[in-house]
C-alpha cells in the first residue's frame, strides 16, 4: 500500500512538472508569435505612405493629362532612339561589315548616302527605332484603341515625312554652319554635325506629337466608371 501511494505521488509531481513545461513551452511560443507594436505601426505608416504617394501621383496626372502624356512621349522617344543608335552601331561595325558598294538614286543623294552598308545599316535601324516608338506611344503614352492598321499606316506616312524633312533640315542646318565658319576643323565639324544631329531630333517633335496624339494613336472608348 505504502509502495503504491509513493507511486502515485510521483506520477502526480511528473505530470505536474510536464504541466508546467507544456504550459512555458506555449507561452514562449505566444510570445515569439506576438508582433511588437512598434513594428505593427511601422508597417501601417509604410503602407499609409504608399496610398499617399499613389493618391498623389493619381491627382496630379489626373490634373496635368496632357503633361503626363507629354512626358511618356519624350521617356518612349528616348528608349527608341538609344536602341536604335545601339542597333546602328551594331550593323555598322559588326553585322553589315562585308558588305560593300555604292547605290546611286536621287532619294539617298537627297538624304546624302551613297554606301549601301550605311544605307542598309541607317534603314533597318530606323525601321527597329520606329517600331518601338509606335508599340510604346500605342501601349503606354497614349493607350490607344483606334484601328491598327490604320494607325499603322499613318505612321509610315509621318516616318517617311520626317526622314526627308530631317535630310532637308540638317542639310540647311550644315550649310548654315559652313558660311559661318569656312574652314571647319576636326573639332568643329564634330561639333556641328553633334548641334546638326540634335536639332534635327528636337524640331520634328513639332509635328510628331500633335500627329501621334491626335491622329494616329486616338482613343476611341471612353471608360466607364
């Protein structure tokens, strides 16, 4: 009787004990899961600040629709002519360097090209420039749903345009500089033909945004709120 009494106390303190060590073991873990207040408010003012920031950013385009479209305009230009330069260079000097010759028509004198490498390499760079220019304004500047191929089609119309308008531009632009200044050296030449390149990027910006915002990328449907 005594034996089993003993044992019975035992177990009692056993179970006690194991009580006791469940019972720290969950507060400890409570304790882990808890998430300190001052990182809770922290996450609420990160998140408050984004809705902030969004809500900005929504009124004032919502406030200057013309100006942010403007912007997405010059941000697609940019994009499309640093890939063009890059795939100019690239045809140039690595991919067209065995071709060779010379094309004679009145459309490439006119635009001062004669040698069919640097032909093919300015037309198919120009086509990739182009390109990009008119999936990004159509995508993102001016979210267009007018009818592709009509789009399409007007646009070649004001690339073919602006390339001869650009030829006869830095033709006058390079003529202009040469009755200024006769006898051109290295540098200034260089330095001319850089005034030449960025004044011919910057006037035709004159006809190519009023043509891609209100003619070629129109926007049809209105959203419905």
């Amino acid at each position: 009787m005594r034996k089993c009494r003993q044992q019975d106390r035992c177990g009692r303190r056993e179970g006690a004990c194991k009580g006791e060590k469940v019972s720290a073991a969950g507060s400890l873990r409570r304790r882990n899961n808890r998430k300190p207040e001052h990182a809770e408010g922290d996450m609420d003012m990160d998140a408050e600040n984004r809705g902030t920031t969004k809500a900005g950013k929504e009124k004032w385009t919502a406030r200057h629709a013309e100006m942010w479209k403007f912007l997405k305009f010059l941000f697609a230009g940019t994009v499309s002519s640093a890939v063009e330069l890059l795939a100019h260079l690239l045809l140039l000097n690595v991919i067209l360097t065995g071709v060779s010759g010379e094309v004679h028509s009145r459309i490439f004198e006119f635009l001062h090209m004669s040698d069919q490498r640097i032909i093919l390499a300015y037309m198919i760079s120009t086509a990739i420039g182009y390109a990009i220019a008119f999936i990004m304004n159509r995508k993102i500047s001016f979210q267009a749903d007018a009818n592709v191929a009509l789009s399409v089609f007007l646009y070649v119309l004001m690339v073919i345009f602006t390339i001869f308008a650009n030829g006869w531009i830095g033709d006058n632009i390079n003529t202009l500089f040469m009755h200024l200044n006769p006898a051109l050296d290295a540098a200034s030449n260089t330095t001319s033909a850089l005034l030449q390149k960025i004044v011919c990027m910057i006037i035709p910006t004159a006809w190519t945004y009023p043509c891609n915002r209100f003619i070629i990328h129109r926007k049809r449907k209105e959203k419905v709120s």
